[in-house]
C-alpha cells in the first residue's frame, strides 16, 4: 500500500505502479527532450533487464502529486554494490536517464522527492544516472539532496557530442561539404556492385517491427559488435526489450530505422530516437561485408538532412568516435554523470573522503555500477 506524506500541497507515495492514464497525461508537462520517458519505457526496460547484474527487483515507484495531479515519477529498484545497497533509477542508459517530472514544478517535486528517500529502509544512498552535467534535473537534485545534508559523489562517465543544426539542408551542406561528397561517392560506389535500396522504417505494425528486429539482429551478427562489442539485438533480453518498447504508439513512431539493403539483403542501418526538438541517435551499424562501402556516411546524411527537414534543433550522437561526429559537426557539449548520493550522516562523509582518497581503492571498486 502508498505510504503517503503531504506536505506543501504535495503528497508523496511510494506504489507498486502508477495509473497509465496519469502518466499519459504527465508527458506533455514534461522537458521536450525526455518526453519519451513513457511508462512503456520503464517497463520495457524491467521485463528484459531487472534482476541481471547488479538491479535487483521489483521495480517501484514514487509520485509527487501536486494538488491532485501527478507531477513526477520516480521509479527505482534497489542496486547493490558489494555490501551496500542503493535506491537507484532504472532504464535504458541511452541516450540517458531521466526523470519523468512536471517542467514548471521540478523544484518543488524534486525537494518532495528527496525528503522522502531519506526514509527508504535498508538503503545508504541512491544512484541517479547516467545523466547530462547540465541537465535541469541533475542540477535540482544536486540542490536539494545537499540543501537536506547528504554527501554527494560524481562519476563522470565521459562526453556526449551533439550537433546544432542550422536552419536548411544548404546551410549544412555547405559546413560540411567534405563529408556529403564522401557519402554521396560510397553511394555511387556501391551502386555499381549492388543494387541498393535505402527505407526509413517507423510507425510499423507489430508484425512488421518483429521482422525488422530480425533484420537488425542479422546485420550485428555479421559486424564486429558480435565478436567483441555490446551487443543492442541479439539476444533474447534485448529482442524482448526493443520488441516491447515498440509496441507503444508514441514510442513506435518516435523511433525510426535507416535500413541500407544491397541486392535485398539488410547491410547497415541507423536508429534513431525523436524527442521534442532533440533527435537522440541510439544505434548504428553494419555488416563487415560493407565495410568498403561506408555506409555509416551514406546513412548519416540521410539522417541528418531528414532532421533539419523535419525541423529539429539538434542530433543527440551520444559518446565515443569523436572524429566521425565531428567530421559532421558534432562538437562535446555536455558530460554523462552518475550522481551518487549519500544519506545524512556519517557513513556518507567517510565513503566520501574514502573516495576520493587515491590510497583506498575499495570505496572506488563499489561505485562500479552495472549499467
């Protein structure tokens, strides 16, 4: 049952779930670049994920209800790292985590939030992330858990690139030139080997999104993620994970796949995640039989030019290969962070010193969380 605590015209509750309806209705009140922090989205990452490394079950949920209204969910499981356990905020670590929270109210939900993870039994802290440094949430959070005394630990878990985009296609050919005539030649030249075809693929029925999972299993079972990378869709857990999240209607048409087939075959693709003005791209990738042909360029200008068409304001490309994002003209522009908190007290202040103290090492080793 909901342990209630109003406080402020707030009241606070910790359940078992939340009303589809409420959520539903708690979306639109929400950041533009997190409104797919959908309940599909929480519970799509729970019936592939929870109860694998670290993440132990249930999920549950704590709601901030502003006269009435819900204004901000937190869900959480319990994390335990070595002998400690942590309240922590599940979900899909791409592009980030986030909270789903009421804009104009996330001060006030926020301070609700953290009164009431003080009294969560059997918990030193919570982990919060990863998120963007400059996340409007992060901020508030950072605020308030020290405004009621815990201790607070960062973790940095290194640069995310975005690319600001200008207002035309022209305008962007023109910034990077160099990269559109290299797409535009591995296009040409794997025209003459193969008869290509490029489809954008969102929107889909049930049966259709099932086939193109397949087809993206296909492609990174012959790519170097399935020998030595991170695997997004082979594998039981994921193809669970992605074919649920899709069943969503928002979610289904916000996510759209460029898919590259030669001679019929599925080859490359390129998926990405539409949220207000941000397009998050999640995942891409291609078969090592392609290799030559550099369909990461043929699919990006496809990508980015649909965007600027499309009217958003930038493309999320998440971490790492700065020198293909920023051949495109993506630049660093936020950090991803783990916010570890501490409860009041003083185990938070010697887990504290001990971490950042280089000499002891096993604080440091507990704060390896499984993403």
């Amino acid at each position: 049952m909901p342990v209630p605590r109003t406080s402020s015209a707030a009241t606070v509750s910790i359940e078992d779930s939340v009303d589809f309806v409420d959520w539903q209705q708690l979306i639109p009140t929400i950041r533009p670049g997190s409104r797919f922090l959908s309940p599909i989205w929480f519970q799509s990452w729970e019936s592939a994920f929870l109860n694998t490394g670290s993440w132990q079950g249930p999920v549950r949920y704590m709601t901030v209800r502003l006269n009435g209204r819900l204004s901000g969910v937190l869900p959480f499981v319990v994390q335990r790292l070595s002998i400690v356990r942590f309240l922590s905020l599940p979900g899909y670590y791409m592009p980030f985590r986030d909270l789903p929270l009421k804009a104009d109210m996330e001060d006030q939900v926020i301070n609700s939030m953290v009164c009431r993870m003080a009294r969560v039994k059997d918990v030193v802290g919570t982990r919060i992330g990863p998120m963007e440094n400059c996340s409007p949430t992060l901020l508030a959070l950072k605020d308030s858990f020290r405004q009621h005394g815990w201790t607070i630990i960062e973790l940095s878990r290194g640069d995310l690139n975005y690319l600001e985009l200008p207002k035309s296609v022209a305008d962007y050919v023109s910034m990077v030139s160099g990269r559109v005539k290299k797409a535009d030649y591995y296009l040409r030249l794997a025209k003459r080997r193969a008869n290509v075809s490029i489809t954008v693929k969102t929107g889909l029925s049930s049966n259709e999104w099932q086939e193109t999972l397949h087809e993206l299993q296909r492609i990174e079972s012959e790519s170097w993620v399935a020998a030595s990378g991170d695997p997004r869709f082979i594998g039981e857990k994921n193809f669970r994970f992605w074919m649920n999240l899709l069943q969503d209607y928002g979610l289904s048409r916000s996510i759209k796949i460029w898919m590259m087939y030669l001679d019929n075959a599925p080859v490359s693709f390129c998926l990405v995640l539409d949220a207000g003005p941000i397009r998050y791209l999640l995942v891409n990738g291609y078969s090592k039989s392609v290799k030559q042909y550099r369909t990461g360029h043929i699919l990006f200008k496809k990508m980015a030019f649909d965007a600027i068409e499309t009217g958003m304001e930038r493309i999320g490309l998440g971490q790492g290969d700065p020198g293909h994002k920023g051949g495109w003209g993506a630049r660093p522009s936020a950090k991803l962070i783990d916010l570890i908190a501490m409860k009041p007290g003083l185990f938070g202040k010697m887990v504290s010193v001990a971490y950042s103290s280089s000499l002891l090492k096993f604080p440091q080793i507990i704060f390896k969380f499984h993403f």
